[in-house]
C-alpha cells in the first residue's frame, strides 16, 4: 500500500491529508481564528458542581466553563459521589479531551496523559497498557519489561503505543525521560500561576501527523512551505530520524492540494451525497447527536440476481463509509440504512467488510450486528467538530433547517392579506418589495394578485428582503 501525507500551510490555515494508494483516508485542517485546544493542560477553578448530574463546570479561561464527568475526577478516596470529590471554587487540573461542538463547551478530565511517538505517559495511572494492534506475545513482554525497569520510580504509568513495536531500548528511555521532565516543567508551572491558566498546549496539527502517522509505512511526507518544512525535519531527526529522508519540500507550481487532487476531495465532502464504483451512492445526513447514512442502488442493475446487486452494492457501502466518517469527523451514533438482503449470509459479509474498514480509524469504534431491517448502528468517538461545522455555518435564510417557505406558501399569504386590505377600503397604489427568486414567481401570477387588489400592482426585486420576507408598500 503507497502511503503518502502531505501539508499545504498558509498564513490563516494548516491542511494535512493522508493519502493511501491514491485516496484521502484523512483530512486535518486548523485554522488560525479556531485553534484547537484538545490535549491542552490547564489549572482550573471548579465554579460549578452538580451532584444531581454527577458532574461539574471548571473556568479554564476558555469561552465557556469545561466539562467535566465524575468518572473523570481523580480523587485520593475511593469516593464516588462528585460533590465529596471536588468543591466549588478549588484549583484543578484538567486536559480538555473533547473540543466545544455547536452550543457545548469542551469536555475535560483530570486523568492527565502525555502522548509521545511510542508511548503515552499517564502520571496518575497505575497499570501498564500495551496496543493491542501489537500481536506478538514475545514482543509485548520486551515491550512491557522495558518500560517497567525504566517507571520502577517514577509516579504513574505508560501505555505502549503501535508505533513501538521493534523500538530500541535506548528510544524507549529516552521517550520516558522526555514525558516525565515534561511533567515535572507542567506541575513547577502550575504552582507558580493563578487559575485559569494555560499550562501546556499540545502539538499542531502538522507535529501530531508526525507523532501519530509518520512511521515506516508512509513513503512520502511533503509540505509546500520552506518554514514548515524546516521545523518538521528537525522534529523527525528528534522523534524518528531513520525517516528524516522521506521528508521533502514541495516546490512545483501547481498549488499541493490540486496536485494531489485534494481540493476536489474537499469539495465533494460539502455534498450529502456520495458515489459508489458500481453506480450505486450514499446519502449522508448529519445532525447534531446522530448521522443517518442511506445506501442507495441508483443506476447499478447487476448481471444476476437483485440479492447480488444489493450485495455488491451494500459491500462497497460498507468499504467507503468508514473513509467518509474520518474525512468528514463525524462521532457520535451512526445508523446506516442498507438496503435489505434477504440471505444471513450477505448481511454478515457486509458487517465484516464494515468492521474491516473500520481499523484504520483511530477513534473509538463500536458497531452492533446488522439488523432484519438491514440497519447497522455503530458509535464513533466524538473528538472535534465535523467538517461541515468548521467549513460552514448556518444559513441566514433557513438557520440550519435545510428549507424555505415554497413561493406558493408566500403567495398566498400575501394575496390573502392584499385581499383584507381591499376589504379595509385601502386606498393606493400597491407595491410589493421581495426575495429575487419570489419576485419572478409572483410576477408570473401578477394577474391574480391584482384581483385581489382590485388595480394596478407592481412587484420589485430586493436583494435586501431575506427569502421569507416581504414588505407590502401602499402609496
């Protein structure tokens, strides 16, 4: 598999796509206005604990007080009711591990960690973790006897991450030596401050790709600025300079993200809609807490049999909707309307093909067996806004709903309120000032609305009047 990341950086925003044998399997963008702050250490103050929702409010400095749950409170007791874990007005630290969506602040956690390349540092963790994408029994018990010869000391604990297998002993000290010296420069800094108060910020998104993608199988990291491309190769010959090498500067005319076709890929994303091989496609529809995705036939009619039509179609569904979730950051509860099938085994073909696709995703997966109806429902970790919530915002003209009154609607509001008005005995030539696309529809039935008023009418185009608007203007 050709693997390849590339980096286009402008003075507003950061773009990072991921590309895997020609396709975008994830897109990262940060912007200069909206920083994201996910990772970030702050020393708090708790203005808020609610013990009738097992949780609190902490000031961090942010815009809106963070979030915190009891199952994210570290406490010295083994008490478990939040209101005798913490109280109002203490100084905590916290680690934001969700970033604000629409109307919610962001989520925190007072369960501290400090992800490097191969391992993740957890100070008030007791256990050692070990990914369990490493297999090989031998290999996670030299894993697991290293770090535990080199934590024997330390407070805390680490997890293994992917990235580690086959590391050297001396790379893996050398991480915790790391990890540890920046706690220690966290917690100085956090004796020495006020809250709320900014402790630590974690990586850009750039340095993340680097942390969390940049290994052995990527062939290619390429970014178009002189500037970046400096900072990454000196960060690679820190954290993994055997790939110091795959690190090159892009200097082609052509803007990187056209080259790459990228730019393509995130206009088709704005679209609800999404094309399948065969001819078939996908609807995606997001809300706020849940996403629906419909799989449609459309012009693919099969050689055989409708159940193998629906089958094929179904599986090549199952294959593209995960790369969708990742490039479009949708988390939360999924429900994917397949078409139905009428044979078991299909239906298990396509939850295994799903289920496959899904293990490249870093987030938290679950996925319930496929229902009699076809429907799967699965959840997926929520970490930052979706796509569409950063590229866009709400419609001034139907405020996120998707819809405007039908022109008809408006006329015959109008025309019923020009008919009270005739009755009234309104004297007057009648203007009537409105939307461009409901000034041609109503100029198209002009002769009924002058019955209505009994005279002469005229309709005038305003940019200015919203959709739904109208004035009515007698002279």
């Amino acid at each position: 598999m050709k693997k390849e990341i590339v980096v286009s950086r402008t003075h507003e925003e950061t773009r990072v796509a991921i590309i895997e044998n020609g396709k975008i399997v994830d897109l990262f963008i940060e912007r200069r206005e909206s920083e994201k702050i996910v990772g970030n250490i702050y020393k708090g103050r708790v203005r808020n604990v609610l013990p009738g929702l097992s949780s609190a409010f902490v000031d961090a400095g942010l815009e809106k007080n963070v979030y915190l749950y009891v199952d994210d409170v570290i406490a010295s007791n083994k008490e478990t009711k939040i209101e005798k874990m913490i109280s109002n007005s203490e100084d905590i630290l916290v680690q934001v591990d969700k970033e604000p969506i629409s109307t919610k602040g962001a989520k925190a956690t007072m369960d501290i960690s400090l992800p490097g390349r191969f391992l993740v540092y957890m100070p008030f963790s007791g256990h050692i973790g070990i990914s369990k994408n490493i297999q090989a029994r031998e290999e996670r018990s030299r894993l697991k006897s290293i770090v535990n010869s080199v934590r024997s000391d330390l407070p805390g604990a680490f997890i293994v991450r992917t990235e580690a297998e086959d590391a050297t002993e001396k790379e893996l000290k050398r991480e915790v030596k790391y990890l540890t010296r920046l706690w220690l420069s966290i917690q100085h800094r956090a004796e020495r401050v006020k809250a709320p108060a900014l402790l630590h910020r974690d990586l850009g998104i750039v340095f993340q790709t680097v942390r969390d993608y940049f290994n052995e199988d990527v062939e290619l990291f390429l970014v178009d600025s002189v500037e970046e491309h400096k900072e990454v190769l000196e960060f690679v010959k820190i954290v993994s300079p055997e790939l110091a090498d795959r690190v090159k500067l892009f200097t082609a005319k052509t803007p990187i993200l056209k080259a790459f076709h990228v730019d393509e890929e995130i206009k088709g994303l704005r679209s609800n809609r999404v094309d399948l091989p065969s001819g078939g496609y996908l609807i995606i529809q997001e809300a706020e807490s849940l996403c629906a995705i419909d799989v449609n036939t459309g012009r693919f009619t099969g050689k055989r049999s409708q159940e193998e039509t629906v089958t094929i179609t179904n599986i090549e569904a199952a294959k593209e909707i995960p790369r969708q979730l990742r490039l479009r950051n949708i988390g939360g509860i999924i429900v994917i309307d397949f078409i139905d099938m009428k044979h078991a085994k299909n239906r298990q073909r396509v939850l295994e093909a799903i289920s496959q696709a899904v293990k490249g995703d870093k987030a938290k997966i679950k996925i319930w067996p496929i229902t009699k109806l076809g429907l799967i429902e699965m959840t997926r970790e929520r970490r930052r806004e979706s796509f569409l919530a950063l590229m866009g915002e709400l419609c001034p003209q139907c405020h996120g709903s998707g819809q405007v009154l039908a022109r008809e609607t408006m006329f015959i509001a109008v025309k019923q309120e020009l008919e009270q008005m005739k009755l009234s005995c309104h004297p007057g030539r009648v203007k009537i000032r409105l939307a461009p696309h409901v000034a041609l529809y109503f100029r198209e039935r002009i002769a009924r609305l002058k019955k209505a008023v009994g005279g002469d009418i005229d309709i005038q185009t305003a940019h200015d009047v919203p959709w739904e608007d109208y004035q009515i203007i007698v002279e």
